[in-house]
C-alpha cells in the first residue's frame, strides 16, 4: 500500500505532510518552501501555473491569476460572501449551471471543485517527487466549519486531482491530533485556528490516546485576506488624499497594492512600524505617481480590531455549547498563520487569561494531524480514537417554513437520525422533503444541501402512511439520507445532489483532462 499523505488545503497557501519512518514531516516543494501558495493561474502565453510560479505573475497577470478560491467552494453564486469577492477580486466569478460560483480566467470556466483539483494534483506531485513514489491515499482537511456541500466539493476535487481520499478532516481537530498525540496527561485545549480565509474555533479533550472533540465554531468567509483589505482600503483612502488619485478601479494597481499590504502587515508582526512604497503605481497627465506610505503598527491593529472581537463570538458559543468555562481549558493552541500577529495573540490570551501556546509550526500543523489521521486510518492496530462533531444542525424545512433541526450541531459522528414521515392528504403518493443545514430557526436562512420527492406511496388516508427517512453524517462530515416504508419495508433510493458537486462520470471526465496537463517545475 502507498503511502498516506495529509494535505492542508488553505485558502492562502497549502501544505502537505507524510509519516517518514516513525514521524511525520512537512514536505518542502522543489522550490524549498514548506507551503505553496493555493494560486492557479493561466499565463499569457497559455501556460497553466501552480504556487510560487502563480503567486509570482500574479500582478501584471491579475484577471488570469486566481487566488482564495477556498472562499468561494460551495457557495451559491448569488450568496452573500460570493457576492463580497465578485467586489474584490480581479479575476471574473460567474454563475455555473448548478447557481455554484466558477471562476472565469483566460477564457476558460472552471468549477471550485476544479480549481480545488488542481492545487490538490501540486500537492500529490510535491510529495511524490519528494518521496520518489506514486501516492494515492490522501487525508484532506477542511475548516471545521465547512458544510455538507463544501465538504463534498472538496473531496470532489480530491478525485478529480487523482486522490483517494480516506477522511475529510476539519483543520482544527488535526491541529489538535498534532498537539496531542504522546501527550500522557489529560487536559481541554482550545484550538484556535485563523488562517487566510476562515476561522475555526475547536475544544477537544486529549487523554489515553483519545481525541474527543467537545465542540466546535467558526467562520467560513473571516481571516487573514479580510485584515489585508482594510489594509488595502486605509492605503487607497490614504493614497486619493495625498494625490487626489483613485486606484479602486487599475486592476493591476490593486494587485500590487494587495501583496504590498500583506507584507506590511505580516512585517508588523515583528515591527512597530513599516513603508509601503510602490513606484509607479499610477499615471496621469503630470506623470508618473509612486505610493509611498508609512504604516505602524497601532493603525494596523486599529483597523482590524472588530474583526479579531468577532472570532470571539464563535469562541463564546464554542464554550457555551461545551459547557464549559474558562477555567476549564488547560491551554490554548494557535493556529493558521494569522496567529502571528500579536494583537490576535493579546486578544486570545486575554480572554482566557492564560498564555496561548506557539510551540507547533502554526502554517504546517494542519497537514501534520492529516498525515498521523492517515496512519492511524490505514494502521492494523492503533492506540488513537478520534472522536469529531458536526459544525451545523441538520434538518428538514417544515410547510410553513421553519427548520426543524433533526441533528444537533456538535454531535459526535458518525451520527444516524431517522424521522418518520406522513401525508397531508388523502391519496397522496408524493412528499417533498427539502434537507438543510444551518442554525436559523428559518428555513430560508440555512443552507438547502438538497431536496427530494418520495414516490410511490401507496394510495391511503392523509397521516397514515409511515415513511421513515434516515439522515446520516459520516465521519467526513458529509450527509446522506434513505428512506423505508415502515408498511412494505420497501427502501426508496433518494439522491440528495448538493450544489456544484459532481457525478462519478463528471469527475473521471475532469480527472482525465487535468491530468493532461502536465504541470511546469516548481523552481
Ligand atoms: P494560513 O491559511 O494558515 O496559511 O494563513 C495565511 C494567513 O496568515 C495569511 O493571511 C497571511 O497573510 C497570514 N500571515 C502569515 N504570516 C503572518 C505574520 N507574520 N503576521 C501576520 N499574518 C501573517
């Protein structure tokens, strides 16, 4: 059997890792990174670039350059969040037949799942250069809060990039395995996990090789990319006042001036103040005009204040729904590179009042818990149990359009629920049932993952037939449901097809056109 490799698909970079012996390693890209950008870009002469190749044309390329594609995976391309990145992004997102978000470059539609796919294969690649071998088992995490339809986009993209994928692992409760394992004492951490795009908030109780997550929260479309862009506002606000220039709207102005405050901001990490000079940034009649503006480190942390407090929310009903206070967390893991900012650090040890630990790698802790899942799944014997939840309730729309919650949120899974099922009238040989996931109270207001028709009820008076309908989450955190007349014991099939994800043909089909493109060294 090959061997299992861990892939942290991030938002902003991705990792993966691989158990070499005893223990695991972060494997480097040929180009000696440890994490390669999650950038996919068609160059102008047509070329298909992955990583550091993307990241580094990305600015006289920015329409043809997709970067944080992870934000967009499973959304409706009507939503709220697609919407906010079809405002900030240079390269085109348009609708795909399913209402899915795609993103359009060098004219040429590709689906989330594809774009997923295609930094997943430059992952497979990495490590088998590095080991010299083919790999096709993978452990792919997720944010924790990812819901059914994104879970089964990713894992999508997971065989459409070649991968057999064993688990859909959330990123935190990797990060905790990560921490945890060989670790004799019992405790309750906190993970704490911003990265570029999302924010998880986990607690997980570690003791006699058991990983029990208590709970979980987050925020799927809150991270590091929303500190860059009021970074990026307050230096084009700054910029039109001193020039009386707007930028808002020169593409590869914007581009520039994205990369330029990311660096500003990670160098405030370790500096109290930092210059963002960009020469040449615009022009006009009077010529050439550079941006050159000085940014400390308190306008930073003002500017993005309100954005940390709102990840306190998230731990605040991670704790409630835990049942648990402060007191009761032993320590604190921080995770994701947003976590090197020290105001993200203040704020977090505050809370808890206690000393967050920063002793595990923050960017590569995440594939490190995929790759020892991965063992621990393919292992004869094994001495860890890993025991997850699900992020969101799971239920049905009601008529009159609420959302009855049939699974909780924070149950540990797998978890099976069934619900019996009757007619409104008489002679009636169908029902409609529409899934959701969400915590609104309103049907409308959470996620519809799919809806189906139950044929064939045999003719009755209205509330006699019994027809029991099971819904299931799998330890990938992925729904399915079934249905049973309680009379016939006759099973019906129900298909629930979550937006944007893909039949088996659909992903041979892409699996093969993307393998055909061979993909340029990572230099
Ligand atoms: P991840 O998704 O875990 O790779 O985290 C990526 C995010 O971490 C990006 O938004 C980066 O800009 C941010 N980041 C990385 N290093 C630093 C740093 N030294 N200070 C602040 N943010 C950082």
């Amino acid at each position: 059997m090959s061997r299992v490799i861990g892939i942290d698909l991030g938002t902003t970079n991705s990792c993966v890792a691989v158990i070499d012996g005893s223990k695991p390693i972060v494997i480097p890209n040929p180009g000696g990174y440890k994490t390669t950008p999650s950038m996919f870009a068609i160059s102008q002469d047509g070329k298909r670039l992955v990583g550091h190749l993307a990241k580094r044309q990305a600015i006289t390329n920015a329409t043809n350059t997709v970067f944080a594609s992870k934000r967009l995976i499973g959304r409706r391309f009507d939503s709220e969040e697609v919407s906010r990145a079809v405002d900030l992004c240079p390269y085109s997102i348009v609708c795909g037949e399913n209402d899915d978000a795609r993103v359009e470059i060098a004219g040429k539609t590709f689906t989330c799942p594809e774009i997923a796919a295609i930094l997943l294969r430059d992952m497979k690649h990495v490590a088998e250069e590095y080991l010299g071998e083919i790999v096709e088992d993978a452990v792919i995490t997720v944010p924790a809060h990812f819901n059914d339809t994104q879970r089964q986009c990713t894992k999508d993209a997971g065989k459409i990039a070649g991968l057999n994928v064993l688990r859909i692992l959330n990123e935190p409760t990797a990060a905790a395995l990560a921490y945890g394992i060989g670790r004799e004492v019992e405790e309750k951490i906190v993970v704490y996990d911003l990265g570029g795009g999302t924010f998880d908030i986990s607690i997980v109780e570690l003791g006699d090789g058991v990983v029990e997550v208590l709970a979980t929260n987050g925020n799927t479309f809150l991270g590091g990319e929303d500190f860059d862009l009021r970074l990026v506002d307050h230096l084009l606000k700054e910029f039109e006042a001193q020039e009386g220039l707007e930028l808002r709207h020169d593409a590869m102005a914007l581009q520039r001036l994205k990369d330029a405050a990311e660096k500003a901001k990670c160098d405030l990490s370790a500096m109290q103040t930092t210059e963002v000079n960009l020469p040449f940034i615009a022009n006009d009649a009077s010529g050439p005009r550079h941006l050159n503006l000085s940014v400390d480190r308190d306008t930073l942390e003002g500017l993005v204040r309100d954005v940390i407090d709102e990840t306190l929310y998230c731990v605040k009903q991670c704790l409630n729904d835990a049942q648990l206070g402060i007191e009761d967390v032993d320590h604190v893991v921080l995770v994701g590179g947003q976590t090197r900012m020290p105001l993200v650090q203040k704020v977090v040890s505050d809370y808890f009042r206690k000393r967050s630990h920063r002793g595990v790698s923050p960017d590569e802790v995440v594939a490190v818990g995929a790759c020892i899942q991965g063992s621990v799944l393919t292992a004869d014997e094994t001495d860890v149990l890993l025991l997850d939840v699900t992020p969101l309730s799971l239920g049905i729309a009601t008529f009159d359009g609420h959302f009855a919650a049939l699974i909780a949120r924070n149950s540990t899974v797998p978890v099976m629920k069934s619900h019996v099922f009757t007619t409104t009238r008489d002679e009636q040989s169908a029902v409609k049932i529409r899934v959701m996931q969400g915590e609104s109270t309103l049907a409308a207001d959470n996620d519809l993952l799919g809806e189906f028709i139950l044929n064939n009820i045999p003719p009755a008076r209205k509330g006699e037939p019994e027809i029991e309908v099971a819904f299931d989450i799998d330890a990938n955190g992925i729904v399915s449901v079934s249905a049973r007349d309680l009379a016939t014991q006759s099973e019906q099939s129900i298909t629930v097809s979550a937006r944007g994800t893909l039949c088996d043909e659909e992903i041979d089909m892409l699996s093969r056109e993307h393998a055909a493109f061979e993909l340029p060294e990572e230099k």
